[in-house]
RNA sequence: ACAGGCUUAGCUCAGUUGGUAGAGCAAUACCCUUACAAGGUAUGGGUCGGGGGUUCAAGUCCCUCAGCCUGUACCA
C-alpha cells in the first residue's frame, strides 16, 4: 500500500515497502506537477456555475530567470489561487510573459556584440527576427522554473504581450485615445536616454544624490564694461543659452534688464530678462537659461517666447550648434568648455554642491533634457475617475497605506510620453504620408486619410512596454471581443504585486480599465515588499548576495521555500531571508513527512470508512485526547480561514506550524502511542479513524501552501480522495459535523494535564534528574472537579512525565519537596515532587524562594490592582472576578511556600 | 521639503476593538525514549527608542524629540 521510496543518499535508503524517514522533494516534486498538470487540475472553466476567482500574474520579463521576488510574488497568488480553487471557486489564474522592450532589446544586443554585430547594422526586420528567436529560445524558461516553485497557473491561457490579441487591443486602444484627443504626438522636451537612443518617461528616471561643482562663469554685458556673473552646474550647456534671467525684483540687475549678454566662447547676444523663476539667494542670482535642456528652462522659455537651441545629438553628442566643441560628449564638452573659460578669465569660482541629477534607471547614463518628436498620453484628463475608483474604495490596497502613495502620485501626474525609439515592442498604429499628414488607424492603412496619398510610412518608434502592460487584465481575455472569459473573470479579485511598480503599472492599469471597460480591473491591490538578504540588503546580481529560488528549490524543496516566504511574509513589507530560516521549514517539512509515516504505521489494520471524510466514531469510544484534537482542529480551521480572508498570510502559516509541530506531534501522536500500540479495542479503532481523520484534514489545511508534500502524503492516506489539490478546503461550516465530536470541556482537562505534565518535566529538568530515573509526584488541585481530571488522566501523565507513582490529594507537608504550581484561568494544581535523596537542602530552598519571590510579586501586583477604587468601579466584572481568584490562590501559594521554608530552615 | 513607514528577547519579527509581553531561530543543560538528532525535554533572556499626556489600566490612543528606511518633489 505505500510506495518505496528510494533516495539519492543511500544512508537514507528506506526498506522496500516504508517510507524513507526523510523527506525527499526530488523524488516528489515534479512527477506530482506533471501529473496535476496533466489531469487538467489547474485549468479554470469560461462558463462555470461555481463563483469566479481570478488573478492576472504580473508578466515577468520574456527572457528574465525567476528571482526571489517572483518567488515571493507567486507563492503569494498561488496559495490565493489554491485555497480558492479549494473553496469551490472557479479559480483562475493566468500565466503571461513581457516582452520588456528595452530589457530584451539589450540582452540581445548585447549577445550580437559578441559576435561583432550591431543592430544598427542589422537593419529592423532582421534584428527583430533575431530577438524573436531569441524569445523561443529562452522565452519557457521562466514558466518551467515557475512550475519549480509550483504555480498553479492556467497554462493554456499564457499570453505574451506581443501575441496577436494582445497587438489587437493595443491599437485599438491607442486608435481610441488619439481619436479622443488624449494621445498627441508633439515637441517637447523630454527625458533622453543617450546610452538606448530613445526616450523615456519620468519614471524611468532615477534621481540620485550627487556631488557636482558649481561653476561661476562671468558673462559680458553687450555696450558696456559690466559684466554678470552665472552659477551652473552645466557649463556645457551654454552652448544653447538663449538667455540670462534674473528675479524681477533684484535691484542689482534691475538696470540691466532688457540689455543683452554676450555668452561667452562664442559671442552669441542673448538677453537679460526678468522672471520669478530666479531665485535671488542661490548663486549670483543669475541664471543662464536653456530651454532646450533644462526642464526649468523649458517652462522660462515659453513665458518669455526665447528660441530652443538644440545642442545635442541623439547619442549624446554635441551638434553642429556647439561649433568647436562638435562631436565631444557632454561630459567632454564641459571639460573643453571650462578649460576654454579658464584660459579665457572668464570662470570667477567653483564650488562643489549637492545636488540631484537624473539617471537612466536601466542603463545608468545620464538622462538628458532633450527636445524631440514623440507621442504623448494626456493623463490628468485620465486620472480623475481612477483617482476616485480609489478614494471610494472600490479599488482596495492592501495594505491601505499604499493608497495614499497612489493617489499623491495621480494628483501630480503629468503627460505620459510614451513613444520609445526601440525596435523591440508594439509599432506605433500611425502612418505619414509624404506631406507629413498623419493617418492613425487599427488596420494598416491604404492611402492617407487627408490626401488620399498611398505613399504611406509607419511611425518607426514603438510604445512603452507598460503602454501593453496597462492593458493586460482585458487584452489577455480577449478584448476588444465580448468574451465570456470577460464576462467571467474580469474584473479581476486582486492584483498582487510590488509596490516599485504601483505607478508603472498598478495605476495605469487602473486608468485604462476604467476607460475601454468603464469598470476597474481588480477590486483589491494587494501590495508586498521586496525581499531582502539576512542583512537586510537588497538582492542583486551585482553585488552578488542574489539567491536563486531554484536552487533553493532544488535544495530545500520548493515546499519549504514557499513556506518560509508566507510564514515571513507581512503585507507591504520587506522581508528578510535567511537560509537558515529555510532549513527550519524544510524540517518543518520532514516533521510532517514523519509525523505521516508513524500514523500509516499505527493504521496498518485499519480499514478505510466507505464514507470517508464523513466517517464518525461511535462519540462514546472517543478518549479525551480525540475530543481534544478535534476540537484544536475546529480552532486551526477558524483561524487558517479568518487570516486567509484577511490576506494575513503569515498568521495562517504560523498557526498551522504551531497546529502541526505542538499539537498534533508533540502532544496527540504521544498520547495516541499506547492506545494504536494496544490490543484492538472499539477504543483503539475510534482513535485510528480520528489519526485518519485528522491527518486528512491537516494536508487540506496546508496545502495551499505546501502542495507537493501534502499532495504526496495525501495519496497515502486511508482516507483521501482522488487528489487534493481540488478537495475541499476544511472550514469550520463545512466540516461541522466532524468537528462536533470535539469539546470545549476536552480542551480544559488536556490543558490541565499538559500543563502538569509540563510542570513535572519543568522540576526534572531544575534540579537535574535523569530522564531514566522515574520519580514520585503528589498533585494537589484547587478543586475536587479538577482533581477528577487528574485522576482520569494519571496513566497519561504517568507515561509522559516518567513517573513511578502518582497521588492526588491534599498539598500536605511541603518539607524536602519541589513544588511547581499550575495556573490556568479556572484551575490550579500544585505539582509536588518529593526531595528524598534527589537533592541537596540548599538547592531545595533556593528554588522555593524562587517559586515564592514569584507568588509574591503576583500578589503584591493583583492586591495594588484590586485596592484601586477606580479599578474595582470601571474594569469588566469577568476581569476582575479572574484577578480575585488568582489573588486567593496566590496568597494560598505564598503561606504554603513560606511554611515550607521555615520547615527547611 | 513633503508623504509614508520602522524602532518590542542576541537575530528576524508577531502583537486585530487598550486588561500583569509572544513565536521562530540562536544560546545553555540533559537525553540516540521503537515517526522524526532535519529529533525530544527543559532553561535563561525584554524598564516594548527617549520624554510627556489621556485612562482605573498604554507595546497598543494623542503630542513631542531622536535614529533609521522608502517614496515623491526641487536644486543655477
């Protein structure tokens, strides 16, 4: 009935017919996915009568390799995904890759290189052959490395950002919002990447403290012997001044308003000009300005109707405007240019200043000002209704602090440039005719809607990735067709994601489901931190402290790699992680593995119930400790689902450790060990079918987030189904009547019993008494109903506490005793051991003393509290009757223990 | 500068309507007790960042200070 389970390590090798007494994922892993994959486990239905639960995966890039945030992020949507699906949901979750355009454009640049090739060179069809046999190359790696981690994904609806569908519903959206006159194509100045050659948009502008110099150049007033001085940081950029500014009420330079400068190196007249923009304090209180690079400058120049002079290259490079200094880069011109001042006296000073400048984020250059041609979204006219989807909750963050973030950012919004100057991506639905006229159209168009010209060429730039990544809840089911995968599953339940990514996409997303949908794309953004290492730094491949999830996987198992991820996991939060944490799940893993293999072997008689989880004992045949496990199993049940609804992934994780680990190995299995040991008995078989029973319902529990071993272990068990990953998740309603055996009485006497038993360990462990020497103890309870739940269970405790004998009774003579006393709410027992020949006298007052500073302090605690008039008048009756009662049996415990001392002395 | 977050046991963190501080790991001691040494049993360890306030009662609510972190904006 149980598969032999070989191992690699032969040390480990189990006997033919056992379980090996350790866990092996390898053995496990991906023969139990290939066959949940191949059974159709994971697909969801278009038209199904079960309530729909879905869930859009964040496409990681194409050629990307999972990294532990994708392991974070999906461990995350899988557990929802699996718990739902178990809940009787119609759970959907849809599986997709980016296409990243300017990721994947430059790792396939970069391949080229080696082999001495450029895409420039290349020409565009043939370089976008290249990346799209790049993309079959390495484009299911990442999907094979997410079965690793044990996605449940819909595979069948895998989509890629560049599929036909999607292509489909980028441009009619773009059509759209041209039409509508929220897409423009315009020039302005924008923030240029010179290492890409392209655009990008603020976001992808990485601002960073930097140390810079502050020039202070000296520029000739025309007619006159005065001249000004002007602080920058970008000498270079004089090149393109088409003014000097000053504040209009800075009386130093209100004569010379209106007069002319002559910038220097090159004798331009530019003239002097007054605006607000200036500050009077910083520097000089003079400013050059360039409107042409400089996003300050820009908005001066507009005011003030100053011409652009374009200095730059794209690559770059100063242009034919720079004169000398053609052809230098900026940072190159500007030490020309300084030099060049030097020489000429015409810089005064340097100061070095802080300051922030604009990086890149993707290639790390400089992002430069830069005036261009490119297409831009109108956001603000975007943002209202999806800034107000947020403000009414219709849209929820998880946690709630990320709304704030979201809804500052849309308050501040600005146009969105989206045209890139890449090859990779979505080409831009628009198409130019000879005379410049612009025709925008869906279907590649024939001739030009103004003129009729069939001399026709498409816009040679593509879209921002995120412009297809905005559409994804609704491009990858189908829209703009009325799908009935739409109809079922959007919106979508939640969006689990990043909160680095909340601008890129969470919001756009949103403002473009609202528009072509005119309904949000998900009701719930649940947002997660980033993962870092044991010290708290960020991964990174670079810095090299980057672990990989598979070989984590391939290690620990994927089991316990997703168990450590939710134990740890706190909404919004980063999270450290630590391998040694992980080697503690993958124990946590083996526990249960374990814990399995003693229960098959304690049921090798027992016969499978024909009404399986429905199967009842006969409530008369139950011990205590069944009616006890039971009722712990109602708890676990009611706190795994309350954290779940709640997305407190870590509390239902935590709570199931403890469940498992302490109340099922540590206490229930001991305390089954002499009844499953025993002769068969009507006992004995009632306690086999709640193992059987109990063990069913903790692979339920945990499957969502150990699916392999629960699945493995499942198959095992006498009672199970044909597979768990689409068995019923256990909840309190639904398996009421199982858990209507359990008690509230059973949990109250296995407290008492636990917490005695503990107490005796607690004095054997004091004054150091071998394990193997059994010992005597007197149990003195606080109340006759208390001493029955002793007596009862003196066996028990007899066998867990290694005890010779056991009597209850009165405390009687302290002397020559230890004494542990137990305290629970409604209940007390004093734990006496006597001394005789165990121990020495010394050792014995000590702990006395001990255990009495402690009553004391609790009296002297209890009695300031219950003297408060205050306290008596406004605190809960319950409360205060509980702190009476555990002041009585405090001063009891303090006279009897002082007794006992003087006795000693 | 603005916004948000964090500060609880050696480490990582829980602590959900305020009611004498919890977990995991680590440490220490003792145990190969027939499911598991990737195990068992027990132990030590915290004036909950500082100060003030509200309250009978504050880790929990309010104010304030400090340190750290993250966004966003600006910077000639």
């Amino acid at each position: 009935m149980i598969a032999s389970n070989a191992m690699a390590n032969p040390e480990n090798q189990a006997p033919e017919g056992a379980l090996s007494d350790r866990y092996n994922p390898a053995d496990v892993e991906t023969r139990t996915y290939q066959w949940w994959e191949k059974n159709g486990y994971f697909k969801a239905q278009d038209q199904s009568t079960k309530p729909p639960f879905s869930i859009i995966l964040p496409p990681p890039n194409v050629t990307g390799q999972l990294h532990m945030g994708h392991a974070l992020d999906h461990t995350i949507q899988d557990v929802l995904i699996r718990y739902k699906r178990m809940s009787g949901f119609n759970a959907m979750w849809l599986p997709g890759t980016d296409h990243a355009g300017i990721a994947t454009q430059s790792v396939v640049e970069r391949e080229l290189k080696k082999q001495n090739l450029s895409r420039r060179e290349m020409g565009r069809e043939k370089f976008v052959e290249k990346v799209w046999e790049w993309k079959k190359q390495y484009g299911d790696r990442i999907y094979e490395q997410m079965r690793r981690l044990g996605d449940s994904c819909d595979w069948d609806r895998a989509t890629f950002t560049l599929d036909d569908g999607v292509s489909k519903a980028v441009r009619k959206v773009f059509v759209d919002l041209y039409k509508k006159g929220l897409i423009y194509r315009g020039t302005r100045l924008v923030n240029w990447s010179t290492a890409l050659e392209s655009a990008i948009s603020d976001l992808e502008v990485e601002h960073k403290e930097t140390k810079s110099i502050l020039y202070y150049l000296r520029y000739a007033v025309e007619g006159s012997d005065q001249s000004l001085e002007i602080a920058t940081t970008r000498p270079e950029t004089l090149l393109g001044d088409t003014a000097v500014a000053v504040h209009p009420d800075d009386e130093r330079y209100s004569a010379l308003v209106g007069k002319n400068v002559l910038l220097p190196l090159t004798g331009r007249k530019i003239p002097i000009i007054a605006d607000t923009y200036v500050d009077k304090e910083f520097g000089s209180g003079v400013v050059k300005i360039t409107p042409a690079h400089d996003f300050n400058d820009y908005a001066v120049g507009q005011r003030h109707k100053l011409p652009m002079i374009n200095i730059m290259e794209k690559d770059g490079k100063i242009n034919d405007h720079g004169g000398a200094y053609k052809g230098l880069k900026m940072q190159e011109a500007r030490k020309r240019i300084v030099e060049d001042l030097k020489n000429a006296g015409l810089l005064i000073k340097e100061d070095s200043l802080k300051n922030s400048v604009g990086y890149d984020s993707r290639t790390g250059v400089v992002a430069e000002p830069f005036l261009s041609d490119q297409w831009f979204a109108k956001m603000p006219e975007l943002a209202g209704a999806a800034k107000r989807v947020v403000e009414t909750g219709t849209i929820r963050f998880e946690p709630e602090q990320y709304a704030k973030t979201y809804l500052h950012w849309m308050n501040i919004i600005e146009d969105w440039c989206i045209s890139r100057q890449l090859w990779w991506g979505h080409r831009i639905p628009a198409w130019t005719c000879e005379k410049g006229h612009y025709t925008v159209a869906e279907q590649d168009p024939a001739k030009c809607e103004t003129c009729g010209s069939t001399h026709l060429k498409q816009d040679e730039d593509v879209l921002d990735t995120w412009f297809s990544s905005a559409l994804w809840p609704f491009s990858t089911m189908g829209w703009p067709n009325d799908t009935e995968a739409l109809k079922t599953f959007h919106p979508t339940s939640v969006l689990v994601t990043g909160f680095d990514i909340i601008f890129f996409w969470v919001a756009r997303m949103i403002i473009m489901g609202l528009e072509f949908t005119k309904d949000v794309p998900f009701r719930k953004v649940y947002i997660h931190g980033l993962i870092r290492d044991s010290e708290g730094k960020k991964m990174s491949k670079s810095i090299g402290n980057a672990l990989d999830p598979v070989e984590m996987i391939d290690q620990y198992g994927a089991d316990a790699l997703r168990f450590t991820l939710m134990a740890q996991l706190s909404a919004g939060r980063d999270l450290k992680f630590s391998e040694q944490r992980l080697e503690g799940y993958r124990n946590f893993m083996n526990k249960i593995w374990n814990a399995t293999r003693f229960a098959l072997g304690a049921m090798t008689d027992f016969k499978a119930p024909a009404d399986g989880v429905n199967a009842k004992p006969n409530a008369a045949d139950l011990s205590n400790a069944d009616k006890w496990i039971i009722f712990e199993t109602g708890e676990i049940e009611r706190t795994v689902e309350r954290a779940l609804e709640e997305d407190r992934f870590s509390d239902a994780a935590n709570a199931l450790y403890h469940f498992v680990w302490n109340d099922v190995c540590d206490w229930y299995l001991e305390l089954v060990k002499p009844v499953v040991y025993g002769e068969p008995s009507a006992q004995r078989s009632a306690t086999q079918l709640v193992l059987a029973q109990t063990l069913n319902r903790v692979m339920r529990l945990l499957h969502p987030f150990t699916p392999f071993i629960t699945e493995e272990i499942y198959k095992k068990l006498p009672i199970n189904s044909a597979a768990l990953i689409i068995e019923s998740f256990p909840t309190t309603r639904n398996d009421k009547e199982w858990l209507s055996l359990g008690s509230k009485e059973a949990a109250f006497e296995m407290q008492i019993v636990k917490e005695t038993i503990a107490a005796i360990r607690n004095i054997r462990g004091e004054i150091q008494i071998k394990p193997s020497v059994a010992i005597n103890v007197r149990l003195a309870p606080s109340s006759a109903q208390v001493g029955d739940i002793l007596m009862r269970n003196q066996p028990q405790i007899m066998r867990l506490a290694r005890l010779d004998s056991c009597t209850v009774g009165d405390a009687g003579n302290l002397a020559k005793t230890a004494v542990q006393p137990v305290r629970l709410p409604d209940a007390s027992v004093d734990v006496i051991v006597p001394l005789e020949g165990l121990v020495d006298i010394a050792e014995e007052v000590k702990r006395i003393q001990k255990t009495l500073e402690k009553a004391q302090k609790d009296v002297q605690i209890l009695s300031g509290k219950l003297s408060n008039e205050n306290f008596v008048k406004n605190a809960p009756a319950e409360l205060l009757a509980s702190d009476r009662a555990l002041l009585a049996a405090n001063q009891e415990r303090v006279s009897r223990l002082q007794d006992s001392l003087k006795r000693l002395s």
